[in-house]
C-alpha cells in the first residue's frame, strides 16, 4: 500500500493532476491487449482455459481496487457478489430462455443495483464496524446460497445450461477467451476513464481525509454509494463470466476465502493505481495456474507473499522494478536496523 | 417447556463458548485497537492441540485443560510477533487498521493451509473424554460436559473481566487505548501490554477450543474459523470493547439461534446471527450498548 496522507492538501490533489500514472501506462496495457487477441494461436485449448479464468480475476481486482484502493472502503464481499452474479446469469439462462450476452449484462446490472442496497447500510460506518458489516453481508450472502437451492442448487451444485456464444454451444474455448478479453477490455477502458478524471480525484479525496472532503464541498455518502455500484457492477460482470466459463457453480467458489484471495490480488498489485489490480490478477491468480500446487501449499505460498509485500514493498507490483528494488533494499535495511537495535 | 428448556440451554452453552472467543477479541482490540482475523485459528490450533494430548499421548482432559492457557498463550504471542508488531511502527491511523486487517487475514489462510498439509482435510474425529449421558432435574436436561463448559467459561470471563475492570494492569490496557505515547509517558509500557493482551487472548481462544472437542467433534483444518464471525456479531451487538457487553451479546446471540432453529427452521439458523449483525448495524452502528463516540 502506498503511505496514506493523513491530511488532504491541496498539493495532494494537484501531484494526481500531474502525472497521474493511469496517462502514462494507458497505452501500453492497450498494445498488451492487442498481443492478447493472438493468444488463441500459440495455445491449446487448456492453457487458455486457464488464461481464460485469470483474464476474468482483472474485473474483480479492478473493483476492489475502486472500492477499496481508491474510496478507502473496506468490503469484502467481491466473492458474494460475483455469486450472485453467476447465480442470476445462470438463473436468467436456465429459466428465462436469455441468451449469453444480455443474461451477463442483467445480471451485472442487478449486482450493482445491490452495490446501490449495500450503499445504503454501509455509508455510515467505518473501520471494523464497516468491515465486519461486509463480512455480514458476504456470509449470509453465503448461506443464501447454499440453501436456496431451488434456484443456487445447494451444495450439490448447479450446471448452467443454455450456454451459446455465436451459434457454437457449447462455445469453443477460444469463443470463451474472446468474450471474456472483450468484456476485460471494456472493464479496463472503463476504469482507465474512471480513474484518470476527476471522478478518481473525488474518491481519493474521500479516502484521504472524510471531513476535509466534506468541508470542500464533496457528497462524502453520495461518492461512497457510487463507487459501489460500480464495483459491484464489476464484481457481477465477471461471475456472470465466470458462470459461462466454468458451466458450473458451486457456493464453495464465492466464500469468503475467495474474497480474501481477490483482496490479496489488490494488495500485492498495489492499492489506489490504475495498473496494481491488473498486475496482481495477473501474478496471484497466474502463478498457482503455472505451477499447480496442491491447495495447502498454495494457501501457504500465497499468504508468505502478502506478508512480504506487506513488509518489504508496500507499494505493490504497481510500483514497477526499479522504485520496487529501491524500496525492498530501503525496507530491509530499516528491519535490519531494528532488530540490531532491539538487541544490544 | 421441557423443549424450551433444553433449547435454551444448549444455546446458552454454545453462547458461553462464543463469549470467550469474543474475550479474547475484545482483549486484544481493547489494548491495540487491532482486531485479530486469525483468532479462529488461534481456535483450531487449540482443537488439535487438545487432539494430540487426548488421543495420541492418552492425557486426562484435565491436564489437557490446565496446560491449553499455555499451549494457546505461545500462539498469541506468536501471532503477534507476526502479523501485528511489524507493521504497527510504520504507519498510524485508519491505514494501520486496514494493514492490520490484512496481515492477520493472510495469517489465517496461512494457517489454514498449512493444517491441510498435515492434517486431514475430510476431519479428525476426536471421541469425547466424558460420558455423554445427561443429568435431569425436573425439566432440565443437562449433559456434564455442558455443566463443564458453562463453569470454565463463567470464571474465566469473570476473571478477564476483574483484570480489565479492576486492576493497575488493565488500568494500563485502556489507558493505552485511548492515547498510547501519553500512556507511555505516564509509566505504562505499550509493548509488554500488548503482549499480555495477545497472549491472554490466545489463552482463552486454546480453552476454547479444548472445550468444543469435549462432547466428541471432527476436527479440520476449518473448524474454528467460522466461531470468529458469529462472535464479532456478538461483540458489535456489546459495542466492540466492553467485556460484559460482547457476553451478553453472544449469550443473546447463540440463544436466538437455537430459539430459530427449534421453533422456525434449522436450515436457515444459520443466518440469523448475520441478519441481527446487518440489522444492529444498519440502525445502531456504534452497537446495542456501545457509547456513539464521534472521533474527528
């Protein structure tokens, strides 16, 4: 995480105006998107299966990284959401007879009409009292969904049916890919738009300081509630993906481990820039499909890694190689120092 | 009656249980202002701790009992050195919260994945150390284990309630709350208080899980995780950092569940705890019998 300024500045606003790192990289991360339409060509069907899932992680990571990164709220529900996300894609599939695409869309829609709900329960908290009232929201979110099974399916799990992307059905794994790397790309330009402007400006400055926000004019609550809704919008969006991608579902795959999991995405990417989410998606959710552990090993690995983050670069993958060295060399002498000093 | 009674006591069983996870919570918030996301697994430990000791060395339960508050005090005080004196230095404020929140998460996972490497994911099963026939007086029925569990959970919160009460020590503990470096300056020490604070939640949090094998459960490696999030619910309904108010939130708490689930439905018993917390929440948020204190 990048040091929070306590105090909101005017020359804190003005350094984002300056040279706010979303310009800079916008058009290398469009030329990768553009290398990633070739990716189809150089891979079987399996590896891009598994490309396929970790493209779908960027929609996730961008919204937590919008809610949390950017407005500083601390909720931890990206697992419940894209729950109901995938859940509604399949209900509307299974039992209105909508085709892939408008399914996706309604039920991204009906994820972030609930951001709108969450909104209303969550603008006034803060600190634990926030966290743990997403944690609420995510477990009974949870236990809807393993018990509702007239229409989740229970713990047995639902296959989602009806599933056809351009006449193939069921689709390619390269239909898949594109679908998926079009909505992503969607996701991205969307946020790149979000972020760069002054909609990105307001959220910091809400996250920055509450009260100075507030004093300078800025609808603190109306912000909160927004921002909600568009990151819920992204959280249903990719269940909604996921729901197609994977044909099946289970609760399993939206408890709150898996939110934990999409929270560290944020926080080894860097929280609050534009590129941290995508990087952190790509890394925490590439490298456990590169190297296939078993889950013990993984769960291990992948706590070992926030803790180093945590510790020793702060400012996440975003930072780019070489403020990342500078500062892992910066960290490690300080922890040195201290322990040095702690015993005489 | 007699199905309301033996309702009512189970819940309030599973209640006490709940109130001296919330103890702990609440201990280590009241001297850190942190909040431990790892404590479930402070419980899990404890569970196959209690495990090893009941059928692998053939302990009594009693040994097991008296040497938990140590077993569970080095975790404490482990967890701390790990994922909360590190990054309490660097950074101040609502950031440090939020550091915390991750760390302790991440260390939670960790441990979770670490117990499924060397244990056995599909569970343990541990047969109980007492005799399960229950005890009837008139309209009650009440297993030993139950008078057991009620007992060990009644002293120890009264204890933890004394200390913090009552004594220079958890003088100490809420003046460092509210202001650490004035604290500092007036002669206590923050560092060995937050490590009395971690190690005593780590304490309770291993009894805690000696006395959920006592009736005989299955073990895995994600048994105690889900206790944590119904005990915050009980701990927000207390207002988070008062003793008396986590107990008779989770007493309440468990006591509602278990009223649900004889007389409504037990396959949605489950959300009652998380659709009180949302409610609370949603109209009191400073909690049932927390004081609204505005910080600017």
């Amino acid at each position: 995480m990048a040091p929070v300024q306590t105090e909101f500045t005017p020359a804190a606003a003005a350094s984002d105006v300056r040279t706010p790192e979303s310009r800079r990289l916008g058009r290398p991360v469009v030329h990768v998107l553009w290398l990633a339409l070739l990716l189809p060509y150089l891979l079987g069907p399996v590896p891009l299966f598994k490309v396929t899932s970790v493209v779908l992680l960027i929609l996730v990571a961008i919204g937590y990284n919008l809610i949390i990164g950017y407005a500083g709220q601390f909720v931890v529900v990206s697992a419940a959401v894209m729950g109901v996300g995938a859940y509604a894609t399949a209900f509307f599939m299974g039992h209105w007879g909508l085709a892939v695409l408008p399914a996706i869309l309604l039920a991204a829609c009906l994820s972030g009409g609930l951001g709108a709900l969450t909104g209303l329960l969550t603008v006034r908290l803060s600190g634990i009292y926030l966290a743990l009232m997403s944690v609420g929201l995510a477990e009974a979110a949870g236990i809807v969904m393993e018990r509702w099974t007239a229409v989740t399916g229970g713990e047995n799990g639902l296959a989602v049916t009806g599933i056809s992307i351009a006449g193939q059905s069921p689709p390619s794994p390269v239909a898949m890919y594109t679908l998926v790397l079009v909505f992503t790309a969607l996701g991205i330009l969307v946020s790149w738009l979000l972020v760069s402007g002054q909609w990105g400006r307001l959220l910091k400055a809400v996250a920055h300081n509450e009260l100075a926000a507030r004093s300078a004019g800025i609808d603190v609550e109306a912000t909160k509630r927004t921002v909600l809704v568009v990151g819920f919008f992204y959280f249903g969006l990719a269940g909604g993906l996921s729901a197609i991608v994977n044909g099946f579902l289970a609760p399993d795959d939206f408890s709150l481990t898996v939110a934990i999991n999409h929270l560290a995405m944020v926080v080894i990417g860097g929280m609050g820039t534009f590129i941290g989410p995508i990087l952190g998606a790509i890394v925490v959710g590439g490298i456990p499909q590169l190297l296939s552990f078993s889950k013990g090993y993984e769960t291990v690995l992948f706590a070992a890694a926030v803790f180093f983050v945590v510790i020793f670069v702060p400012e996440g993958l975003a930072a780019g190689p070489r403020r990342l060295w500078r500062s892992l060399r910066r960290n490690i002498a300080l922890r040195a120092a201290a322990v040095r000093g702690s015993q005489p | 009656m007699e199905f309301f009674v033996t309702t009512v006591t189970s819940g309030l069983v599973s209640g006490a249980v709940l109130a001296l996870v919330a103890v702990g919570i609440v201990m280590v918030f009241t001297a850190t202002r942190a909040v431990n996301l790892a404590h479930g697994e402070v419980i899990t430990l404890g569970m196959y701790a209690s495990l090893i000791g009941l059928t692998h060395l053939h302990w009594s339960f009693w040994i097991v009992l008296i040497l938990m508050p140590f077993v569970g005090a080095a975790i404490g005080l482990a967890m701390e050195a790990v994922a909360f004196r590190p990054f309490i230095s660097r950074s101040g404020g609502n950031n440090a919260l939020l550091t915390i929140f991750i760390t302790t998460l991440a260390l939670s996972l960790g441990l979770q994945g670490f117990l499924t490497l060397v244990a056995d994911t599909a569970g343990t099963g541990v047969p109980s150390p007492f005799a399960i026939k229950s005890w009837n007086v008139g309209v009650l029925h009440i297993a030993p284990y139950q008078v057991l569990t009620l007992v060990v959970s009644a002293c120890l919160v009264g204890v933890m309630w004394l200390i913090v009460a009552r004594t220079q020590l958890g003088r100490a503990m809420r003046a460092i709350a509210q202001n650490a470096d004035a604290a500092a300056l007036l002669g206590a020490n923050p560092k060995l208080i937050s490590s009395i604070a971690w190690a005593a939640s780590g304490a309770l949090g291993a009894i805690v899980g000696a006395l959920l094998v006592l009736p005989g459960a299955v073990l895995t490696p994600f048994s105690g995780a889900p206790l944590l999030f119904i005990t915050f619910t009980g701990a927000v309904l207390g207002g988070f950092g008062s003793i008396g108010g986590a107990v008779v939130g989770c007493l309440f708490l468990s006591i509602a569940q278990q009223l649900f689930a004889g007389y409504v439905s037990s396959e949605w018993a489950a959300l009652v705890p998380f659709a009180i917390l949302i409610i609370v929440l949603a109209i009191r948020p400073e909690g049932l019998f927390g004081r609204n204190i505005q910080r600017v």
